[in-house]
C-alpha cells in the first residue's frame, strides 16, 4: 500500500494554481491581440489595395471620357438620327386621317356616280355633293357608306344633307359624313 | 510607489491583464477594424460602379470608332432633308411644284400660311395649295405628298366644279420641321442603337431621295455641319 502525503503548504498550491490559470489567461489575451492587429492590418492592406484599384478605374474612365468627347460630333450625328427617324417613322408612307378617308370614300362611291365637289376637313369629317343616275346608285352609295364592313368602321355618322330628283331621273345629293 | 504598483498588479493581475487585452481589442475594433471594413464595403460599391462604367465607356468608344463617319454623314443628311431644323421654304415650294407636275397636275397657287403649329413633337408650317387635274390622278398626288423627301401631312382635301375637263382642288398642307435637339448625350449617356427598322427607313429615304429630282432633294440649307 503507497501513501502519499502532500507537505507543501496549502498557500503554494493555490499560488501554483494562479499561476497556470494566469498563462492561460495570458496566451488567450496575447492571442486575441495578436488577432486583432492582423485583422488591423489586414483591412489596412485592402483598403490601400482597393484605392489603388480605384485610381486605375479611375484614369481608366477619365481616359474613356475623353476619347468619348473626342468623338462627340459621331456621337451627336448618331442622337440627331436616331431622333429624327423616331419622328419620320411616325409619318413616312403613313396616310394622314384625311388622305385615308378620301380614299375610302372614292371607293365606296359607285362608279356611276358623278362628285361635283367633295371637301375633307381636319377632323376628317367628308362633305361632298354627287349626282347618281338612278335609285340602284343612290341606294348603293348609302349601304356602301353605312356598313362597317364597306366602311371600315372609319365613319360615326352619315346625314344625307339634301337629296333631289330631276327632270331626267337623275339623283342629286348631299353627303356628310363624320370620321371617328 | 514602483514597487506598490508592481505589488498591486501581481496580486490583481488575473482581473488586470484580461482588462487591458479588452481594451486594447476594444481600441482596434473601433478606430480601426471597424471604420477601415465600413470603407471597404464602400469602396467595393465604388470600385464596381467604376468598373462598370470603364467598361461601359470602353464598349461606347469601340462603338463611334466603329462607326462610319460618310456614311453617317449620308444618312444625317437624309433625315435632315425629310425632317429639316429650318422650315426652308424655297426647297418646300419647289418639290411642291415637282410633285404636283409629276401627279399630272397644273398648280394654280401656292400660299405659305400659319408657321409654327406643333404636329406631334414637331413644328410645321400650313401650305395652301391651289391645283387643276383630273380628279383621277388626285390620290396619286396625295401618296406623293406624304411619300416625299420632306415630310408633308394633308390636312384639308377640298375639291370643287369637278367635271370631265378637270377639277379645281385646293389642299391644305402641313410640312413638318423641327429644331435641332439641345442635348446630343453625355459621355455617360447610352449611344442610340439604330435597330434594322430604322436602316429600313433609312433605306426608304434614300430610295425616294434618289428617285426624286435632285434640284431640291439632296441638301439641306444652313451649316454644312450643325454641331459646330
């Protein structure tokens, strides 16, 4: 049987204690110091890195810049086109409201119809005055105009203003009609 | 005193030692690992605006060198003979008679009337036309008109005494124009694309320039150059 028996005052032991939990304490502290000034330096080294990144990025755009304004009068020739053909597409080779509906009224009228006058207004609206050689005529200028197949629902109203018969049978009439 | 201070810290220095560790990371996070990541996020943001931007500008100036400067030049002025920044009215009255002779009409007047009426986005000034031909030919006439070189809308057909000699037809045009834009784009700003319609129109133009009489069609009046 091993007896052990511990002669040292208890005073050195707990010193002994103190001392080992002061060199953890101490590696720990040493250690999150020593991290703190890597992650110090650290982004002092990026931060130095980055603001050299942005001085390239920065000459890099400021010679850009001037190569841009160096071509400006391209640049201005290619807004002033594309400028100018968003307003000639509105337009080129698309019939104004009063050429179409000219055209459309020409085409309905029958042939045998004679147009004294015929007037287009800004609006669109059509006045015109025709002389029809009989009833079938007269009765095909006023079913041709008011149905919206023949007239392409482009017309809202169609008053017959005046209509007269003369001595010969002929049909005079006044037409007016309003464009949508 | 030395030696109490020494004393004071080895009896304390299990509460002192942690302390001082505290506040030196204490110290470092906040005058430097912090504000130096906060400028960091920062400048990241601005270094990729500025790389963007680079390259943006990089690809707009590969773009303009690429571009052809005569044939620019060509299709500018076929625009600006379509759609001038001037009303010109000499060029207007002369394609006016062309157009009209070539319709199989015989012009009996011609009257400049109200400038400055807005059509959309642009300007334009009303032509009164007084003309005799056969009514036939009329339509024809109307699709020159707004088929031609220079863009022309009409705005009031009035026919009158039509009979087998001819009719009296007075037209109301209104022929557009419009001022040069002030702002032709920063250095910044995105180059305008011309997309296939717009060639396409440009192509349009350049076939009825050239199929019109050059007297009037091909140059617009004013500067050669209208950026300088």
């Amino acid at each position: 049987m091993k007896i052990s028996i511990n002669l040292l005052p208890p005073e050195l032991t707990a010193q002994k204690k103190k001392s080992v939990k002061f060199i953890k304490i101490q590696f720990i502290g040493i250690s999150i110091v020593l991290v703190m000034i890597f992650l110090s330096s650290l982004t002092l080294a990026l931060r130095i890195l980055q603001n050299r990144n942005i001085s390239l990025y920065q000459a890099r755009v400021a010679g850009a810049e001037q190569r841009v304004s160096d071509l400006k009068n391209t640049q201005a020739s290619l807004t002033l086109l594309k400028n100018r053909l968003q307003v000639i597409d509105q337009y080129l080779g698309v019939a104004s409201k009063q050429t179409s509906i000219y055209q459309l009224v020409d085409k309905l009228l029958p042939q045998s119809a004679v147009v004294s006058s015929i007037s287009v207004d800004q609006t669109g609206g059509v006045t015109f005055v025709a002389v029809l050689p009989d009833n079938s005529a007269l009765e095909s200028l006023v079913t041709n105009l008011t149905d919206t197949e023949e007239n392409k629902e482009k017309f809202s109203q169609v008053t017959i203003e005046s209509l007269n018969r003369d001595k010969q049978g002929l049909y005079r009439t006044s037409l007016r009609i309003k464009a949508i | 005193m030395k030696k109490e201070i020494i004393k004071f810290y080895l009896e304390y220095k299990l509460y002192i030692f942690p302390a001082v560790v505290a506040l030196s990371s204490l110290f470092l996070i906040i005058f430097a690992i912090y504000p130096q990541t906060a400028k960091l996020i920062d400048g990241q943001k601005s270094a990729s605006q500025l790389a963007g931007k680079s390259e943006f500008l990089e690809t707009k100036v590969q773009a303009l060198e690429s571009v052809d400067g005569e044939d620019l030049a060509r299709k500018v002025r076929f625009v600006l003979n379509a759609l001038p920044a001037e009303k010109d009215f000499a060029n207007v009255l002369a394609l006016l008679q062309q157009l009209t002779a070539e319709s199989g009409f015989s012009v009996s007047s011609i009257a400049l009337g109200n400038s400055g009426t807005k059509m959309g986005n642009s300007d334009s000034f009303d032509v009164r036309m007084e003309i005799r031909g056969s009514k036939v030919f009329l339509q024809g006439l109307l699709s020159n008109l707004e088929n031609s070189p220079r863009l022309i809308r009409v705005k009031v057909i009035d026919i009158s005494s039509a009979n087998q000699q001819g009719a009296d037809i007075a037209l109301s045009l209104g022929v557009l124009y419009s001022g040069l834009p002030k702002d032709f784009g920063a250095a910044d700003s995105p180059l305008p694309e011309l997309t296939s319609a717009d060639e396409g129109l440009i192509a349009a133009l350049e076939k009825i320039n050239t199929t019109t009489p050059t007297s009037f069609a091909q140059s617009p009046r004013g500067k050669a150059n209208p950026f300088e």
